[in-house]
C-alpha cells in the first residue's frame, strides 16, 4: 500500500503545510482519503502531486476536531460519489478548556446536517472491505487523558471530559504486519495498538501513522510512554502533526530509527 501525506504541520517542498492532517491511500487498488485538514489545503496540495481526488472511493474521519474534518466540504465538492465513514458518536460537541476558557475545536458547524446523504456512521469494530477495519477506542477511562490534556465535549449545559467515543483507527493488513492510521491518537498510542492487538488476536502490527498529540506533554511522560512503546514489539512510527518537535526528538533518543517524522508531501511504501 502507498499513503501520501496530504497536509500536515511540516513541509520540504512547495506544497503548504497547515495544523492539520490528510493523507490519500492506495490499497488493493482502492483510492481512500484519511481526514481532510483544517481547509482545503489538502486539494490544492493532491492537486499539485497529481493525485485524483475525484476517484477515491471512500473516506474516513478518524476523529471529530477541525483540524481533520474541515476540508469534509471541498472534498464533497470536488467529489460526487464518495461516503465518510464516521463513529457513530462524532458530534459538532468538542472543545478545548482551560480553567473558565473555552473554545469550540470540532466540526465546522453544519456539515454534518449539510453533507448527511454523504456520512455514514459505524458503531463498534467494523470491517470496511477485505483487509481494511475501523476500530474504535476499546479502552476504559480515557477521559483521565482528556483533562489532563483539556479536551471537553458539551452535554447540555455543560463541558464534560472527552470519552474520544469519535475517534477510530483506521487499520490495514499487510505483508509485514497490521498497519494502523491513528491521526491524533488522544487516547495513547499504546493503549491504541493494544486495542488493535487484541481486536486482531494472532496477528503482528508493523507499523502505526499519525499525530500522537505530545506536544505539551511533559519530557519524563514522553520517555514513559516510549517504554510501554516499545513493549508492544511495534516496529515503525511515522509521526508528526501533534506530535510535537520535542516529543518528536524524545522518542527518536527513545526508539531509534523506528520513529519517522511525518511531513507534507511524503510518500510511505508499506
């Protein structure tokens, strides 16, 4: 399989990079696009690399913050055919908080009334076509990580801590192993590879691909969570996005050469 990195917070080239992350994928001859960015960004940089956005066959949102879903519209626009797959959970609900401040970070308000004949929600571990599954968040007590990272979701009046009940991963069988696509992994990047681990009993998961939102994440939590890492036997992280730089050079001391940066442009061969 081939994924194309879209958009994302870096770049090496032209292509404009943007907080956000989008990523096209080939798989058995499927065409399939990861999240759109915080804009349209994305297109005009596939546009550039020459890719057919046109023809890709389905989508899929990994989670319901702008930064991923923002773009939703100019793909409809540019596309006629194709579905999103979202969690059954996703809402127009999310926000960061930080003491009496809050600000709204979910999707742009309206899509989803807007683009209804286009989404499609899943519920639980789904198998989208042969060799390609969404899994979602497994794990219990999650919304410990949400605080501790102020990440909120309105229930009526008020602002709850986030379950990440809307966020799934994308998950791909190879020949070297599984690969999981986890665009912000808010709820840890090793309680997201046990979740697929026993989801897929019996099978080895290569690789991972995403953001790993650590960039605020203090030095001594980042070395913790390299070591429950490399518990898992996973062999290649290609990170970027929220990852953040320093976390970024902390995993690397960490893990070596199995931790990639991630940037615009980039094209991963699995």
């Amino acid at each position: 399989m081939i994924a194309k990195v879209l958009t994302d917070n870096l770049t090496k080239s032209a292509l404009e990079p943007e907080w956000g992350l989008s990523l096209y994928l080939e798989y058995e001859g499927r065409k399939i696009l990861l999240d759109t960015g915080a804009s349209g960004r994305f297109l005009k940089n596939a546009d550039a690399c020459g890719i057919p956005i046109e023809q890709v066959e389905f989508g899929v949102l990994s989670h319901a913050h702008y930064d991923h879903a923002d773009g939703m519209g100019a793909f409809f626009a540019r596309n006629q055919n194709a579905v999103f797959y979202l969690q059954e959970s996703c809402r127009e609900d999310c926000y960061g908080k930080k003491g009496w401040f809050h600000k709204y970070i979910g999707i742009h308000r309206g899509f989803l009334k807007k683009y209804h004949q286009r989404i499609r929600y899943v519920s639980g571990d789904k198998e989208l076509f042969p060799g390609i599954r969404l899994i979602p968040h497994h794990t219990e007590g999650l919304e410990k990580i949400a605080r501790s990272v102020n990440l909120y979701r309105r229930q009526g009046r008020k602002l709850v801590p986030d379950s990440f009940s809307h966020e799934q991963s994308l998950v791909f069988e190879t020949d070297q192993g599984l690969v999981i696509f986890s665009s912000c992994s808010h709820g840890g990047v090793d309680n997201i590879i046990r979740e697929v681990q026993e989801a897929c009993p019996g099978t080895s998961i290569y690789a991972m691909v995403g953001g790993f939102h650590l960039f605020k994440t203090p030095a001594e939590e980042v070395r913790a969570l390299a070591g429950r890492i490399r518990e898992t036997g996973i062999q290649r992280l290609y990170t970027g996005h929220c990852t953040g730089q320093k976390a970024f050079d902390i995993l690397r001391e960490e893990l070596g050469d199995a931790v990639v940066q991630l940037y615009t442009g980039m094209e991963i061969v699995l």
